[in-house]
C-alpha cells in the first residue's frame, strides 16, 4: 500500500512526525460492527484489535482506555487504578470534542485534546496491534513498543469478558 492508498488522517500525521512504523489497512466500515467485523475483515484475531475507548472520571476529565476488542471495560476497577470516584464513557459529541474524530474512528494518536492514556497491561504483551488510524473502516498496525513510544500509556489491569 504506498501513501496515496490511505488516508493521512491527524493519527497518521503524528506517527509520521514522530517516525513510528506502522502498517495501515483499509477495510469495509460497518455500522455497530466493531472489533468483530474489523477482526474478520482483515482475518486477524479480534483479541489484537486494540478499542479507543474515551471515558470521563469523576464527571470531567477526559481519557482514553486502550482495550482488546473482545474485552469490556470495569469501570469500578478503572475508578479505583486511577484515583477517582467514578469513570464512565463520554457521549459521542464530547468524544469528537476531546479527540476531533467520531465515533468508529476514534485514534488515540493526534487527540485534539492531550489527555492520558491507559492501555489494559495484556495489550502490551501482543506481537503486533491493529488500532483506529483515525477514520472509521481504516486501521494502523503497530508494535506495542512503538505505541509506547507514541503515547506513554499508563497499563491498568481492568478487562473483563464480553
């Protein structure tokens, strides 16, 4: 795939800037899809399909949760890890305010907003990670040493099963 065949979102602008390999691939959107369907569309196995998730604590202050695809998010574990009352997820018009992406093509390179960023401890153990590149049916795939060095997230341990 050479540059013209993807788009050059503000996800790919920033690994470019920074110089973080990455892979890019393109598949068919889906509507409520997810994981499942981007999974299935490049033939790899959804536990490497990495969700943006953008979430709140304690009613204000934004964050992404990086997170397996065929995981869910404890919030209650979330909340306790990171010091706050509460953690829930942000409605789509305040994700698009902190990220300037919507919803199904949420990146957590190139954020509108800096914000933190905890990725579930597991993720940084795969080989390789297929994550959001900033549009929706577009996936970057990267090494979890490279997404360290683009993000610094902060691992947690808070997946629980679909």
């Amino acid at each position: 795939m050479t540059d013209t065949d993807f788009p050059v979102t503000t996800a790919i602008r920033m690994l470019r800037d920074r110089k973080i390999p990455y892979t890019p691939h393109l598949y068919p959107f889906e509507e409520h899809g997810g994981t499942a369907h981007a999974s299935a569309a490049l033939g790899v196995d959804e536990h490497c399909v990495i969700k943006t998730l953008v979430m709140q604590a304690d009613g204000r202050t934004p964050l992404v949760v990086l997170m397996h695809g065929d995981r869910e998010v404890s919030t209650k574990q979330l909340a306790r890890a990171i010091g706050a009352k509460r953690v829930e997820p942000c409605d789509p018009a305040t994700v698009t305010k902190v990220t300037g992406y919507v919803v199904g093509g949420v990146s957590p390179f190139g954020t509108r907003t800096r914000v933190r960023v905890y990725a579930e401890r597991t993720i940084l153990d795969l080989p390789r990670l297929f994550i959001n590149g900033g549009k929706r049916g577009f996936l970057v795939e990267i090494t979890p040493r490279d997404l360290g060095a683009a993000l610094s997230p902060e691992p947690v341990d808070v997946a629980i099963a679909s």
